[in-house]
C-alpha cells in the first residue's frame, strides 16, 4: 500500500501546483442525473390517476405524452445526465419509448367514451 501512496504523492509534486485558469467546473450530485427519470415517472403517475378517476381517452394520451418526454430527454441529454432513463442503447430506448406512445395513442383514441 505505501507504493501506491508514494506513487499518488510523487506524481503531485510532479504536476506542481495548479494555476489559477485551471479550475474545472465542480461536478454536479449523483442524483441530479434521476431528475429527468422522476420527471417522467411523475407524468406517468398522473396519467395512471386520470385513468383511475374513468377517463379512458385522456389517461393512455397523458401516458403516452411520459413517454414522448422520456423519449426526448434520451435523445437530448448526454449519458452522463440521462440517469435510469438509460436502459439499453439509445436508439433502442428511444425507440421502445415511442412505440409504446404511439401504442397508447391509438389505445386512447379507440377506446370508447363512457357514457355515451
């Protein structure tokens, strides 16, 4: 163990101090990156309340909204930001998610109306 310390302390000195245009930016916290998956996981539990309250047209379109959201932020964020919206490749998450979309978008235009 003291020759990986004595390593990490040599290579310091070597590098010397740092200047002052050198600072990078500091990192952001680890769960800033969950921030767009409980956007989306948000949307999707409204949507499962509209469903629950009986309105069959504008639950499935609300749900299918999440997933245009997810979607989306897939495609606009870099991986490091993307968080548990990342769940395979992105193409392939993208896809999944606008297929299932355009499933609840056709779910939620023929189901029937209640009351009608």
């Amino acid at each position: 163990m003291d020759s990986v310390e004595a390593a990490v302390a040599a290579e310091e000195q070597e590098q010397g101090p740092p200047e002052p245009g050198d600072r990078q930016a500091p990192e952001a916290p680890g769960w800033l990156a969950q921030v767009p998956y409980f956007l989306v996981l948000a949307t999707m539990a409204a949507g499962i309340v509209v469903v629950a309250a009986a309105y069959f047209k504008r639950g499935p379109a609300i749900i299918a909204g999440a997933l245009m959201l997810a979607a989306l932020l897939r495609y606009v964020l870099p991986e490091d930001r993307v968080g548990m919206l990342a769940v395979r490749g992105r193409w392939f998450d993208i896809a999944t998610a606008l297929g299932l979309a355009g499933a609840l978008v056709v779910l939620a235009w023929v189901a029937p109306a209640l009351g009608t």
